[in-house]
C-alpha cells in the first residue's frame, strides 16, 4: 500500500517535534538571558560615576557673554544707551541690536524688544 503525503508529513513531525521543542527552549531562554544583561549594563552605565566625569563642570563664573550663562547687571547702563541711541539716530538698527546683544549676553529678541524701547523713549523726548 503506497503512503500518502500526509502520513510521511505525521511521521515526520512525530520524530521531530521534541528535538525542534528543545530548540525553541533554549533559543527562548539564551534571548532572556541576553536582554537581562542588556538591562543590567544599561542601569550600571546610568549610575557609573566615570562615565558622568567625561564632561568638565561648567564654570558660570568666568563665561563669554551671549551663550546665555552671563547675565547683565542690574539698571540701566547709560554708555550702553548712548551706543544704541547713536546707531539708532544714523539709521542703523541692526547694529543697534548688535551693539546690545553684545554688551548684555541676551537673545536676539530680548535685544530686538530692548533696543524698540529705546527708540520708542527716544522719540517721545
């Protein structure tokens, strides 16, 4: 009597189906073990003083104006004024905006906003 197919594919995964069960198995069991270690590296590398010192602490104290660590002195700085007030009355404003941004280390609107404020005390006087 020949044999069908089906009984050729039965017998087939009849005699492999524990070696193929044992390879799922440890296949299963080495991807855990590789992702706990990966997890275990992961929290030491955030917790690893050597890694967080490959950066030098920044020193606020000694900074060039304009990268946002320096801050202007309090009241008004009357040279400053006058720097603007020159530009602004030769029709350069744009270097008057400059000329603030330089001189107090803040951004390009906070000078922009300034320095329209001056122009404004200006003409009202």
């Amino acid at each position: 009597m020949p044999v069908s197919i089906f009984d050729r594919m039965f017998s087939w995964f009849s005699q492999h189906i524990p070696i193929i069960g044992v390879a799922l198995a440890v296949v299963f069991v080495f991807g855990a073990i590789c992702i706990g270690l990966a997890v275990l590296a992961m929290r030491n590398r955030r917790g690893n003083s050597a890694a967080s010192s490959a950066y030098p602490p920044i020193d606020i104290t000694n900074s060039t104006p304009g990268f946002g660590t320096s801050f202007p002195s309090p009241g008004p700085d009357v040279q400053l004024e006058e720097g603007v007030r020159q530009h602004l009355n030769a029709g350069r404003k744009i270097m008057a905006i400059k000329l603030y941004r330089e001189r107090t280390g803040c951004g390009l609107a906070e000078a922009k906003y300034a320095v329209e404020e001056i122009e404004r005390q200006n003409l009202h006087s």
